[in-house]
C-alpha cells in the first residue's frame, strides 16, 4: 500500500502568525482513489491543497508525491511533476476564447510563467487544437468554444478550469470545491464528468462541501477541524461518525 501512495502528507504544520492552519496533518493518498476532505469553514482544506502543490510551504513535516520530497519545489515544477489543480477561485483568461484557454496549459503550468512563444508556435498545430476540442467536449463546453472566457457563468468557468488541468493529463488532480456556485443541474454534470475521469484511474483529492457530491465520488473521506484531521475512512465509515457530526455541527 505504501509503494502505491501517490501523494503523502507527511506531519505537516502551518501556522498563520498566531493562528495554527494545520497540525500534525498526515494524509495518504493511494493511486487511483478518489479522497474526499470535507470540514468546516476555516478548518484549513484549501490550506493544505496550497500546501500540496506548493503555494504555501509548511512550517514543519513535508509532502511527497510520487516518491519525489517537495521541500524546494515551486509550484510550476510541482505542476511539471503532475500535478493540477482546480482553484476555489477560478483562474482563467477572461479576454481569451475557451479553446485558448484549455490549449495554454498544454504545454505550460496550471500554476507559474506561461511560456508564450512555445504557444504561438504550437496553437498553429492542428494536435493541440484537436485535443483541446475533445477536452472542451468532455466538459460539457464545444460550443462555446470561440467564446470570451470572461462572459461564462461561474458554473460553466468551473468546467473550463477543470478542461485546462485535464489537458495536462496530471497525475494527480486536486479540486478546492469544484460545484461551488454550481446550480443542481451543473454540480450533477461535474459529478457524472468526475465519475468518468475516476475511471480512467486519475487519482484525485477533492474539497467539497455538498454531502451529495462526497459521498457519489469518494473511496475515502478524510474530516478536517482546525487544521487537525479528526477522522479518516471509507464513506460509511464517515457517515454517522459522532465527531464528524459534532464538528460540523460546532463549525
Ligand atoms: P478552508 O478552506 O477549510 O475554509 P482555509 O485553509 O482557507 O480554510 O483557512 C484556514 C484558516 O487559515 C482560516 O482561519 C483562515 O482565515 C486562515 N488563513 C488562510 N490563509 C491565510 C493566509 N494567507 N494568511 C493568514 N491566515 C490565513
Ligand atoms: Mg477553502
């Protein structure tokens, strides 16, 4: 089991002067699964994904992805590595189409210096296009495909975003709340595009707060309370647990 965690949070503490973000937060995530953080407000979830993909380093403890220790790494070379990410706030280009948009990270980060020549150079190869168009097409948007970025609903740029990281092809895909913002109709879209995404074996760690959404998509939820985790296990192991209830119900 160990030689199969893709991602190892490792005792990791952060600390905001006073404030403690995160304590002695370990959480290993096995290749292929789907591990769902839920927790209250301010519990420290999107603490930890910067954490992880190397926006906000800990005060102490490390993450290790795919054997490799993240110490120095930055975060365009953690992306490099494989991993992507959805942000709680969508970052997108608003003044560029959707095809633009999802071609860009092909061949940049998801999260440093986009390197612009390489893009001039390789949007005129009809390959990129291609699998931008099928990327826009599984997330629901081929038809907005020459459209400004920009003038999309919050839902629809959610779905962009997610088009942008899967272009990458991560190897480990972490989503701050994917649905947020999102009507029924859309969050059960991005459930059903998740569901196919967990098929072809992408491992991934999602922050989401619509019980619904957990429990369609996880193999293990981890709970998150202060910056602790206070409980771990398979959905039904979750569902029910008297802590879970109490911190949700004191957060
Ligand atoms: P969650 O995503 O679970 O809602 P966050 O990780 O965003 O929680 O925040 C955890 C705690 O850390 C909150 O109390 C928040 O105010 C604080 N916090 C987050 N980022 C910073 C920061 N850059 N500087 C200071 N405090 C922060
Ligand atoms: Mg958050």
């Amino acid at each position: 089991m160990v030689a199969n965690a893709v991602l190892h949070v490792a005792d990791v503490h952060k600390n905001f002067g006073g404030l403690r973000a995160l304590s002695d937060v370990d959480l290993r995530v096995d290749e292929g699964e789907t591990h769902a953080i839920i927790g209250p407000n301010g519990a420290g979830k999107s603490t930890l994904l910067n954490v992880c993909v190397g926006r906000i380093k800990p005060d102490k403890g490390h993450v290790v992805f795919d054997g490799e220790v993240l110490d120095s790494h930055t975060p365009y070379q953690i992306n490099q590595l494989g991993v992507s990410r959805v942000f709680q706030t969508p970052e997108i280009f608003p003044d560029l189409s959707l095809l633009d948009n999802v071609m860009i990270p092909a061949f940049a980060s998801r999260d440093g210096a986009f390197r612009l020549r390489p893009f001039r150079k390789l949007r005129l190869e009809g390959d990129v296009r291609a699998e931008a168009e099928k990327n826009l097409e599984d997330v629901g948007l081929a038809a907005l495909k020459d459209t400004e970025a920009g003038s999309l609903s919050r839902g629809d740029k959610r779905r962009l975003e997610l088009a942008m990281c899967l272009i990458q092809k991560p190897k480990l895909l972490l989503l701050d709340e994917p649905t947020a913002g999102m009507s029924r109709h859309d969050t059960n879209r991005t459930v059903d595009l998740l569901k196919t995404i967990k098929q072809r074996g992408m491992t991934k760690v999602i922050i989401e707060h619509d019980m619904h959404v957990v429990f369609s998509l996880a193999d293990r939820i981890s709970v998150l309370a202060q910056g602790r985790i206070i409980a771990s296990g398979k959905p039904e192991e979750i569902k029910g647990n008297p802590v879970v209830q109490e911190a949700y119900l004191g957060g």
